[in-house]
C-alpha cells in the first residue's frame, strides 16, 4: 500500500512537533524514519496510526484519502502500528490477547484464531508458544506477536517504533528478516529508529526529521555522514577511544557468588582499577545487572567477598556501600532512579545527605543550577523530572551522583539515548575515570561497550568469560562471544546461571516482564 | 447433630451468604473494569433501608428490589462520575459516599425502625427439590438465593468466555492498550461500574426483606459487611468463582460461630461473633503466600515431583490484581 502525507500539521503548545511534513512511501518499502530525540518522529507515527489527531494536513492510502479517528480506525485501513513496549497484555493467555480488539461474534472461535495465526507465524518462519502466557514471553517475542496480530487483522502498513530497544541481537536478526519478507509481499514498512547502523543494513529509503521538518531522504548506497549531518546540521564524530591510565586496585571480588530468581553467579574473581571501565556484555538477564546490584550492596552474597578500597564489604547494606562511594545507577529512569513529581532541585537536596532538620531551598536550587550547568541539562531548578526528555533525564540521574563516589555502577546508561547525547554522557563519564573512579556498566550496544570499556565480560548461558582487552577485540568476536562462540578455547568457568541460556531467559532487568506482571512495562 | 439438621443449616449458610455473593460478583465486576467502588458498605445500608421502605409502603416485593437495584446503580454513577469524567481519586470518593450513605440510611429510616415488612418466601423447584441432600440445600431457596446461584456462572462465562467480557478484562488490565485495540474505555468503565452498583444494591433488600428482616437503624447488623465484600473480592482474585466461595466460606464461619456456640462455653460469645473476621484476613494471607520469597526458596529444596505440584497450586491460589485498578484512563 503506497502512502502519502501531505503537509502535516501538530503542536503542542507553542512546540511544533510537525511542521508541514510531506512524505510518500511507495508500496512494498522498507522506509526508515531517521530523527534524534524530539525530532518528531513518533508524533508523525502517531498521526499515522490514528493515536494523535493532525492539527492540519491530509493522509492517502493508495491515493484514497483516509481519516484515521482512532487506532482501532487506522487498523480497519490497514495501519497498524508495533510500539516499543508492545501493547498486549501480559497476564492473559496468548489466544485471548488476540482476540481482544478481533471483530466477530459474542463467543468467541478461540480456535480458528490460534489456527490462523500459527499459519501466519508458520509463513513466516516464526515460532510463538501461542498456549503461553504473554508475560511468560520476551520483549522479542511479544514484538513478533503484536506484528502477527496485526497481519492477522489485515494490515498492510507497518509501523515499528524503535523495535529492537530491549531484544537480542539474535532476535534483531529474525526481525530483520521477518520485515524483509514482508516487504517482498507488498506490505509498506516503516522503520522508526536513532540506530543509523540498523537503519543502514535494513531499509531501502530513509527520511530524516529535523526539528519538526523532513530534511532529506535518501536511498542506499547510503552515506552516514551525510545522514548524521542532517540529523544534527553538523558532522558529530565519537572522539578517540579514551586510554586509561589504571590505578591501585579499587573493587576485589573473590569468588563471588549471589543469586536472583533463577539467576546465579558463582565463583567470579575480578579485581577492577582505579580510573578503569568495565563493559559487561551478554543477552538481556544473563546475570549482568545482578553482578551490578550485588556490587553495589542490593543483593546478598552468597559465596565470596567483595572488597572495596582494601575493606571487607560482603554483607553490608546498601548505604553502607554508597557511603564508601559506591554509586549504582538503574536502567529504568522514572521508575528507579529519579521520583517524578519532584523537582531537580528538590532531587539534589535529597542526595545531599546533610545533617539538620529543615532543607535549605536556597542550597537547593544553586546546586542545581551549577549541575545543570556542568551537565548540560535542559531544564531549570524547578522542572519536574518526568517533564524532562529521556536524554536529559539521564544526564539528571548523573548529575546526581556525587563527586567523590569511587566506582559507579551504570546500567544500560546510554539506553534510548541519540548519538549526540551518548557522545555527551561518556565524555562526561571519561571525565570521572581521570579523576581516579571506576566504572561498570552494562550495554547492549556493541560499539559503545568496545569505544567506552577497557576491558569486557561476556556472560553467556551461565558462564562469564575472562575480561577481555576491549581495544583488541573487534565488533564481530564480540558479538560471537554473546552469540555463545568461545574465544581461544573454553570461556573460563566462573559463573553458572540458569540453564538454557536461549534467549527466552529470566530477565533480572525489569526489561520484559517475567510473569510476574508487577514488572509489566517501563 | 444430625445429619438433616446439618443440611437446613448449610441450606441456611447458601441463603444467608446470598447476598454477599451478589455484591461480591457486582463489585468484581467493578474492579475488573478498574474501577474501585469503595462505597459498597454504604450502599449495602442504603439500599436496605430504601427497599424496606418501598416495601412497606407499597407492599410490592418487586418494586423493593428494583428500588434497591437503582439506589445501588445511583451511587455507583457517583463514584463512575467522579473517578471517570472528572478523574478524581476513586479512594476518596467511595470512603467519603461510605459514610455519608450510611448516615443517611440511618436518618432516613428512623420513622421505618422497626416496622414489619413482606419478607421473601421459599420457592421449592417441583422435582428438584426432592433429590437427597443436594434438593434441600439448592432447591428450597428463595427466588433470590436461586439468582445468586445463576449470577455465578452467568458472570464466569461473561468474563472469561464471551468477547465483550474480554474486552472488560482488558480495559481493567491495561487501559491504553484496549483503546489501541478499539474499546470504548470510559463507556465499558461507566457501564460495568453501574451495573456492579446495581448488583451491591440488590444485596441490601436481600438482607432487609430475607436473610436479616426489618430495618433496626444502627442494630441492623449489617455495618462491615461492605467490607467484608470489598476484602472477598480480593482474596477471589476478581474471578465470580473463587468470589463466591470465599463469601460461603464467610457464610459457614458466620454460621459456625453461632452454631458452636453452646459447646464452647469457655469462650465469650464475643469472641465467636467477630471471629469470622480475622478468620477472613487469615485466609486471604494463606492465599497469597506464593508471593513471600522465603515460599520460593523453600520449594526451590524439594525435589522435583512435589515442587511442581505445589508451585502449581500456589500459582493457582495467587492474586494478581486487574492492573490499571484505580487508575484513571487518560486518552491524548
């Protein structure tokens, strides 16, 4: 189905989220929309799919015009859009999580729908447990089951907004091919995402947003620096890979071992550095961020010990370990790491830790103003955080970290964030690790892992793999290692976790929820 | 006792547990929808005194019931009205109706206190009836005993096996997504909680006109048991089955307490009288301890056969609440 928007028009407020974008997309594409943060590309694809209204402008579907009132409007004309948290609901079972929104009778033919659909997944060469629950799937799965449903209903244009936040690399790949195969059917495709690389690999046009505005399009062979240029209107170059100069030995771990749900980490030895970068790489819940949560004091040990600075720190509590300096940030910003509803200034007097009864305001704000300042946060003393971009909210939950914390422990801190920003992040990282602190952190970005570490673990199906030199690892080794591959013979048995190890693994990272629907969505 | 004896008394338990069945499955029906009615002990008062009075002066069973249903449906439209139109907390507006329906139930049924009113009559099933046993406990009720024994599989098979119920389960679930999906959110909101008023409505003139006759004011004895209603609705895990039970099992303990009472002569009546309550809370948190982390590391030390057996019994007892319950739905 061909596409054309013509001249579309929204603001919200006096911000113009679009402003006079006009794009065709022939049939049988695969149309990547390229845009960093706020640059109004989910605003585009919300009017598309029917979630938003156009302030102004026209939609034409195979040159008919169309009126989309809603989304359950857009999927009658064959619009159907895949969010990047899937809109399903986790504690039903698989077949009724279809049905919901499926027109037909007041019974409903459960059967026929599992029949219909498993043909469609079989087509495709996808394999869903259409018996399970849908909490019981990961986020990779879920996806593939919404872009079913949505076949199953008829759609033939294809909404995919930053599809492969949150899924393994392998996963990625079945994606990949899965678009591609339907594109080759004649269904129109379009690809959401700030990933150039994906972009590249994947989409046979590109369309890039500025502002509000289509800046340019493109067709392959593509060019990323011109893309990259009219992302940001200026060339943006990572930098250098940062050399550390390591120090004295700050964080021991002796045979550690701990235990989350199914998750478990045994025997693991790993001394890191003053002014060192650690990247810890594997699928989502491989035991990365329960490593991270027992360093920083959350989850008990249950084998070994953990010293810090020379001290014995195993079985101490958290703010024990944050008052030697142990600072942990989470993946989930609104959710763990900040408190929406307070302000920046109100979140630094919170972590100011001084004595007395009564806040000092005035402190406050002027902390806040020099941290806005340092961290190049958009935003003022008084903005509450959830008012704040992803980008900006994650510079917030740096910014908070108090200077003099030895070893800071970051998950996923660059997640959802554009090149720019991430650039921003690490330069500011880099800053810290001169100063003499160290860092772990987990990424599901390969590049980022081997530009920004010094030295990599790879987790696998229970195992951790020796540290690797990150400057002499190259992207495909690495993503091998994740894949299960081994490097100059067996990976050195120091952690055993769940077994499996197949991708459908308990998560320990909140990403997908685990049945437990408490955990639902971020 | 003997055996017929001890069936009367069961057949007793079903009847008296009747209305708890029908406010417990009306305020599930609520719930599911993810709209907490906190007024539910409230209406129950309300709607007791309103249909008694009906009752006595027009002296039509009939109209005391509808009169019952509409005063029920009314203060759930409040509740629907404030948390859904003007998304205001549903907690506050249930607690504060509470109180304020109960008030006035008592104030304006002061000139009714002790009046004699028509009272629902037993309805034997020809046939039916005679069946040993299962004839005298589910056969010799009244007309209203046998709706709450319909409503039961009438709202199990709503919920769980007809697309509209579906889509009831979905809008309670995760609000955003049945809208994506089409439902009509505020509608499917506003009409479930009315309905489920309604239902709670009923349940005062099944107490006033059958299971606890006449309006005594604040003797009535039936202040907390909305209450009740509210915790069995939780504990059924929001499904009209496991609701059901749960109200009979606060019928049988009701009905065990003044029933034991002679043989336990040391314990002061008191004490059986409100023992069912805790009796209640007990097993709400016998229900729910699959979800203690120290249940999982003890089953995690069994060995294989068992351990599966109990986490599936474990599972299958846990509670997991409609999501978006009490949360207002905001469409942009």
């Amino acid at each position: 189905m061909e596409i054309r928007l013509i001249d579309i028009r929204k603001h919200f407020g006096p911000v113009k989220a679009n402003d006079g974008i006009t794009l065709t997309v022939p049939a049988g594409t695969i149309q990547g929309i390229l845009g960093e943060n706020g640059a109004g590309k989910s605003t585009l694809m919300k009017i598309l799919s029917g979630y938003q209204h156009a302030d102004a402008g026209r939609i034409e579907l195979d040159g008919r015009p169309v009126h989309m009132r809603s989304p359950a409007d857009a999927i009658r004309h064959g619009v159907g859009m895949l969010h990047q948290d899937p809109l399903d609901f986790p504690p039903m079972r698989v077949v009724d999580n279809l049905l919901i929104g499926a027109p037909g009778r007041l019974i409903p033919q459960r059967r026929e729908a599992v029949s219909a659909v498993a043909g469609l997944a079989g087509s495709l060469g996808l394999s869903i447990d259409l018996k399970a629950e849908v909490g019981s799937l990961t986020v990779g799965e879920r996806q593939q089951l919404e872009l079913l449903r949505l076949l199953w209903l008829g759609a033939r244009v294809l909404i995919l907004d930053e599809p492969t936040t949150g899924i393994s690399a392998r996963q990625r790949q079945e994606l990949f091919d899965t678009l591609r195969r339907l594109a080759a059917q004649g269904k129109t495709i379009l690809f959401v995402s700030h990933k150039l690389e994906e972009v590249e690999e994947l989409c046979t046009r590109v369309a890039v947003l500025r502002q509000g505005r289509l800046v340019g399009e493109a067709l392959p062979p593509f060019r990323v620096e011109r893309l990259v240029g009219m992302m940001f209107e200026r060339e943006v170059t990572p930098g250098e890979r940062f050399a550390c100069t390591p120090g004295k030995t700050l964080l021991r771990l002796a045979g550690l071992g701990a235990e989350h749900g199914r998750i478990r980490l045994e025997g693991l030895d790993l001394e890191v550095k003053a002014g060192e970068t650690i990247g810890l790489a594997g699928m989502e819940g491989s035991g990365q961020s329960l490593l991270l949560q027992t360093c920083a004091g959350l989850r008990p040990v249950t084998h070994g010990r953990i010293y810090l600075d020379g001290a014995d720190l195993t079985g101490k509590t958290y703010r024990q370990f944050k008052k030697r300096g142990v600072a942990y940030v989470p993946a989930t910003r609104l959710e763990e790491g900040l408190i929406p509803g307070l302000s920046l200034a109100d979140h630094f007097l919170l972590t100011e830790n001084k004595p007395g009864f009564f806040i000092n305001r005035e402190r406050g704000r002027r902390t806040a103003e020099e941290r806005i300042a340092r961290f190049n946060i958009k935003g003022t003393p008084t903005s509450p955080v959830e008012s704040l971009s992803g980008g900006n909210q994650q510079r917030a939950l740096l910014a908070l970290v108090e200077p003099g914390s030895k070893l800071m422990l970051l998950e996923h801190p660059t997640r959802g964030l554009d090149v720019e920003s991430v650039i921003y992040l690490w330069s500011k990282l880099k800053e810290r690790c001169g100063r003499g602190e160290a860092i772990i952190f987990t990424s599901s970005d390969l590049d980022e892992l081997l530009r920004y570490s010094d030295r990599i673990l790879v987790f696998f199906a229970g195992r951790v793999s020796e540290p690797l030199d990150a400057a002499t690892t190259t992207v495909d080794e690495l993503g091998e290692l994740i894949g299960g591959a081994s490097r100059s013979g067996d990976p050195v048995d120091a952690v055993s976790a769940w077994p499996g190890g197949d991708g459908r693994a308990p998560d320990d990272a909140g990403c997908h929820a685990s049945g437990a629907p408490e955990n639902g969505d971020a | 006792m003997d055996g017929a004896t001890l069936v009367i008394g069961l057949a007793g338990v079903l009847t008296a547990a009747a209305p708890l069945v029908v406010a417990t499955i009306g305020e599930t029906f609520a719930e599911r929808a993810g709209v907490i009615n906190l007024s539910v002990n409230g209406t129950i008062l309300l709607s007791a005194m309103g249909s008694f009075v009906v009752a006595v002066s027009t002296g039509s069973l009939v109209l005391a019931f509808i009169a019952g249903a509409l005063i029920g449906a009314l203060v759930a439209l409040i509740v629907a009205f404030g948390s859904i139109t003007l998304r205001q907390s549903q907690v506050a507006i249930g607690f504060v109706l509470t109180l304020f329906c109960r008030d006035l139930s008592y104030f304006l049924g002061n000139p009714f206190m002790g009046e004699k009113g028509p009272m629902l009559s037993v309805h034997p099933i020809p046939l039916l009836e005679d069946i040993p046993v299962l004839g005298t406990m589910f056969f010799k009720q009244d007309v209203m005993t046998y709706f709450s024994f319909v409503l039961i599989a009438g709202a199990w098979w709503w919920i769980f096996r007809t697309r509209p119920g579906l889509v009831l389960r979905a809008v309670g679930e995760r609000p955003e997504a049945a809208f994506a999906r089409g439902a009509r959110v505020k509608l499917v909101r506003y009409a479930y909680t009315t309905l489920g008023g309604a239902l709670v409505g009923l349940a005062g003139p099944m107490y006033s006109l059958s299971v606890k006759a006449g309006w005594k004011g604040t003797i009535s004895g039936l202040d907390g048991l909305g209450w009740i209603v509210l915790a069995i609705v939780i504990f059924g895990a929001w499904n009209p089955v496991r609701v059901a039970l749960g109200a009979y099992l606060f019928g049988l303990l009701q009905w065990l307490s003044v029933v034991l009472q002679p043989h336990l002569q040391g314990i002061p009546s008191q004490v059986l009288q409100v023992a069912p309550f805790p009796l209640m809370i007990l097993t709400l948190l016998f229900v729910n301890i699959g979800n203690a982390e120290w249940v999982e590391r003890v089953l995690a030390a069994l060995p294989e056969r068992p351990r599966k057996a109990v986490a599936r019994a474990i599972r299958a007892l846990r509670v997991v609440q409609p999501r978006s319950l009490g949360v207002p739905f905001e469409q942009d």
